[in-house]
C-alpha cells in the first residue's frame, strides 16, 4: 500500500497566543511525602524542551500531572489556552485529545498491523469500529494513517503486524499513532530510553523535525545528555521537588549538566 499522493498537514502549535504552557505553584504529595514542591515555569509555543533530573525526583510525575493523569495537590497550570485544573471531565478528554504522548513503553496491540494501530489514534476524534481496524476506518482515516506512517518512515511497513517490528519500528508506530490526534502539544517521557543509540537518535531526530516543521511543542524528560544537548532548545532541571536549573540549550554543555547532575547527588 502507497502513502496518499497529498499527505494531510499536522495541526500547528504556532497559533497559541502567549506561553503554550504556563506551570505556577504546582505541587504534588504522595501520603505526606511531597514530590512536587511548587514549581513555576513557563514554554513558548515551537519549542523543544528537555526536562532532566535524577531518578525519583519527580520528571514523570510532573508530565502527568499537566494533563491530569495525576491530579495536582495545587497550583495552577495554563496549557494550549485552558485552566487545566479548572476542566469538568467532558471538556477534560478534549482536551488530551490535543495533547500527544510517547512513553517508553509503546502500548501498541502487537497482534495488528501497524496501520490498524495508527488508525487507533482518530480515537481522539471519533468512536465506532472505523476507529479500531484499518480494514472498517473510511478512505479519508486510512489515507490520514497512512500520511502518519510515511512521516515517521513505515509507509511501506503498515500492512505488518507489530509484533513483527523491530523496538525502533514500533516506537515510530506509536509516534505515529500519536500524531493521528493532531496535537498541538506533544509530551515525551524518555522516548529513547528502550532503543539502542542509533535508533534513540533516529527517533529523537523525528520528534525535533516535528517541532521545526511542523510548529509543534515538546516537553520531553531526556536521560542521555547528548540527546539532551542535540535536540532541544532549552533545558529545565528538576530538584528537590523544583526547577534549579532553566537555561538555552545554546549556552548548556554536557560539563555544566553533569555538574547539576553531582550537586544534585551531593545535596
């Protein structure tokens, strides 16, 4: 199967007026134990940003808390132009539909072809069999899924269960898969975490040319420093429970980072 002669154009993040994403105060408590300690930050619409920090201090927790996978114990977050905390669950689900994930773990239905798999993501958008199986989705969802895949390089791999792919493969099936909601804002936890280097700096490429080209957001929690430094533009640190660091990628080096990395350690 031919990716479509006129590929559909992703929705742009360009429009958002003011910051994409505006955190003030935010905090999180897990039984007394607080994780999140007021933090406060702000992200201009078109930008890669890597979120860094040492394991446990909260990186993941904070991601979820943005589109309240975990509900915050307070503060005040302003994202693609809505009071998030604010939101009823009808106007809540909406909302996420406009926001895309990649996590580690792919979450793909590996018995499906990648397609069927792409297809999945206009769930954001629409109910019904056409939603779950390539094979029932209209012409114009098929030709849209297609389009996804030829942007992450699978066109020629859609008809292919994904249990048939290589862990590479299926992390740009699901970026893929992502892309089908049309977000404007993307969220990224360790995206490279489970590929070898070349493929976590293939898929890590793909989701900067989607903020380039496309006028997408990206928050990103990054593990590998050379990534980190590559493909962001700038970078925020969590620690004890805040941001400490907040800085350009330009003026950043993996010297300065690590050096966050051993206070942070030290403290």
């Amino acid at each position: 199967m031919n990716a479509p002669a006129a590929p559909f154009e992703l929705k742009a993040g360009s429009t958002i007026v003011g910051p994409v994403l505006a955190v003030s105060g935010l905090a999180k408590s897990f039984d007394g134990r607080s994780v999140l300690a007021g933090l406060d930050f702000a992200l201009a619409p078109g930008q890669s940003t890597a979120l860094i920090g040492a394991n446990g201090s909260g990186k993941s927790t904070l991601l979820k808390c943005l589109v309240r996978l975990i509900e915050p114990s307070g503060g005040r977050i302003q994202m693609l132009g809505r009071d998030v905390c604010a939101l009823a669950p009808r106007d809540l689900r909406a909302f996420r539909a406009e926001v895309g994930f990649v996590w580690q773990r792919h979450n793909l239905v590996p018995r499906l072809s990648a397609l069927s798999n792409v297809v999945h993501g206009v769930q954001s958008r629409r109910s019904g069999p056409g939603a779950w199986f390539q094979a029932l989705a209209p012409a114009a969802v098929r030709a849209e899924a297609m389009a996804c895949l030829d942007r992450v390089g699978l066109a020629d791999r859609a008809l292919m269960r994904v249990d048939s792919l290589s862990g590479g493969q299926q992390q740009r099936v699901a970026i893929a898969r992502m892309l089908m909601q049309r977000p404007a804002f993307i969220l990224a936890d360790e995206p490279d975490a489970s590929l070898d280097p070349q493929t976590g700096e293939e898929v890590m490429a793909l989701l900067q040319g989607l903020v380039r080209e496309n006028g997408l957001s990206l928050l990103m929690i990054s593990h590998r420093l050379e990534h980190t430094l590559q493909f962001s533009d700038r970078i925020l640190g969590l620690a004890d429970g805040r941001i400490t660091l907040d800085q350009p990628t330009a003026r950043a080096s993996a010297t300065g980072l690590r050096r966050f990395f051993d206070h942070v350690e030290a403290a």
